[in-house]
C-alpha cells in the first residue's frame, strides 16, 4: 500500500504545477483557515493527499477558464480534505459537474 501510495504521489508530482513547498503552504493555511485536526499522522498523511489531488484538480480546471474553456473558478473549501464518499451527505443529490 505504501509503494503505490509513493507511486501516485511521484506521478502526481511529475504532473503538478505547484512545487511540493507551495502545497504545503496551502496544506497549512487550509488547516488552519478550517480548523482541521487529525487522529494520527497516517491520517493527516491521508488527508493532505486527498488536499493535493484536489488543489491539482482546481489548478487544472482554472487553467481551463484563464483559456475561455469554461465558465467558472474553483477554489480550495472545508470539503477539500474529504474523500468522495465522505461528500455524498453534503452534496443533498446535487450532482457535480463532470470533469475531464
């Protein structure tokens, strides 16, 4: 589990526009704005990956609106750190958008 997980993180990075030091800024300032706190470090770890693939999502997509593609930002929320499973109760059956 550890070897993918470091796997998917190499591939990330090798994709990201942020360096690692800005995501942990934002990683930081994210918990801090929210008030985030987790039972362990393997769950921080957890979450800050959950964080980071979300942040490329929202860098990807206002890339996409910089170039007239859509028609709306995103930005980073309290639901950044949460898996798709954990949104289902705060979506109340609104469905998202589908990205690309």
């Amino acid at each position: 589990m550890k070897l993918l997980l470091l796997f998917i993180i190499g591939m990330y990075s090798a994709h990201c526009a942020l360096t690692d030091a800005e995501i942990t800024q934002q990683w930081n300032d994210f918990k801090v704005k929210f008030n985030k706190k987790y039972a362990d470090d393997a769950e921080e770890q957890m979450r800050k990956q959950l964080f980071t693939t979300n942040l490329q999502k929202i860098e990807e997509h206002n890339k996409k609106y910089e170039r007239g593609e859509v028609t709306y930002t995103q930005g980073i929320n309290q639901f950044a750190d949460l898996t798709d499973e954990e949104l289902k109760p705060y979506s109340h059956g609104v469905l998202r958008p589908k990205q690309n």
